[in-house]
C-alpha cells in the first residue's frame, strides 16, 4: 500500500510539475481575474490527471493476466517508456529555454468563473494523449511486480490526483509574482529538468520493483 502511496505521488507530480501552456494559463488567469478561478482551473487539469490515471489503473487491471507470463519484460519496457518521456520533457525545455519563441502562451479569454475554468481546463488537457500513455506505462509497471489489487489501484489514483492538484493549486496561488519566475525561459527548464528527474526515479522504483 505504501508502494502505491509513494508511485501515485510520484505520478502525479511528474506529469503536473512541468510550466507549460497549461500552467501558464492558469498562473495567468488567477492574475488577471480572482483566486477562485485559478482554483477552478487548477481542480480541471487535476481532474483530467485523476480520470487518465484511473483509465490506466483499468486497463492494466484488464490485462493483468495477459502479461503476467512476460512480467519482467513488461516491466523494464514500462521502465523504457518513463525514460523516453523524461528525455523528451528535457529537451524540449532545453529547446525552449534557448529559443523562448518557441513556448507559445495561452491566454484564456472568456474564463471569468470557476465553473468555466473548470471546465475548459478539464478539456484542454484530457485531450492531452500523452498523459494516458504516461500512466499506461507506470501502470503496466506495477501490474507486472504484482502490486494490483484494488485497495492499491485505489490509493495510486487519489494519490496522483492529491499531488497533480497540490501542484496546480500551488500555480493559481503563486499569482504573478511566482508566476513570472516560473514561467520565463530559465523557470521552464528548471521545472522541466525537475518533472524530468522524478520520471527518472520512478523508472527505477519499477526496475528494483
């Protein structure tokens, strides 16, 4: 239980921590309109986070008898997996951070309510097919090391979403003066270099599995 604890925190904070358009919106909205609407905005992206990572926690419990034959295979591909997205996030904000051009903002006109925000933020990023593949992958990791019963599953969803939401709230609080650090070219790449590592870690937390 404490396994899936510690991997669903993890998790969440991997996929959350990266400053992208995302976050840039809602650092931006909670700055032009009131907290609440950052709040709202926040509690959509963690929502989105929540539902991908409950999908990922079905279909791997789906197709835990299937792989368990090629357990150990499984879990060094899921291993694989996780290290391609922590290079990938690296890069790109290597990228970015020296061509500042390149990170495009979103402005979010319109979202003047939390019931807005909300929703339009749950949208734009459960359209995000990278995020399903993400938890795909750690999911498939853990089902192949045994670690699937339901109270586990249970505990690794609302942990990825306490630590996705910790995160997206911690953006909508910080307003315009964290929101200026972490949303220049420098504060990207640090936050990217940061996601990066934590992916990293829970690579290896699947390979000692």
């Amino acid at each position: 239980m404490t396994d899936a604890l510690i991997s669903g925190l993890l998790a969440g904070y991997g996929i959350a921590v990266p400053v992208g358009a995302i976050a840039v919106l809602i650092i931006s909205l909670t700055a032009r309109t009131t907290f609440a609407v950052g709040a709202g905005a926040a509690l959509g992206v963690a929502t989105a986070d929540g539902i991908y990572a409950l999908a990922a926690v079905l279909g791997g419990a789906a197709l835990a008898n299937a792989i368990a034959p090629v357990a150990t295979p499984m879990r060094w591909i899921a291993a694989g997996a996780l290290l391609v997205i922590a290079v990938r996030t690296a890069v790109s904000a290597v990228r970015h951070y020296r061509d500042p051009a390149r990170a495009a903002s979103t402005r979010g006109k319109g979202l003047t309510t939390p019931g807005r925000a909300y929703v339009a933020l749950l949208g734009l990023t459960i359209l995000n097919p990278a995020t399903i593949i993400y938890f795909a992958a750690l999911v498939l990791g853990r089902q192949a090391t045994g670690d699937r019963s339901p109270a586990a599953s249970v505990v690794f969803v609302v942990a990825a979403f306490v630590a996705s939401a910790s995160w997206q709230f911690l953006l909508a609080a910080g307003g315009t003066a964290v929101g200026r650090v972490l949303t220049g070219p420098r504060g990207r790449l640090i936050t990217a270099v940061l996601s990066s590592v934590v992916i990293v870690i829970l690579a290896g937390w699947l390979l000692l599995g």
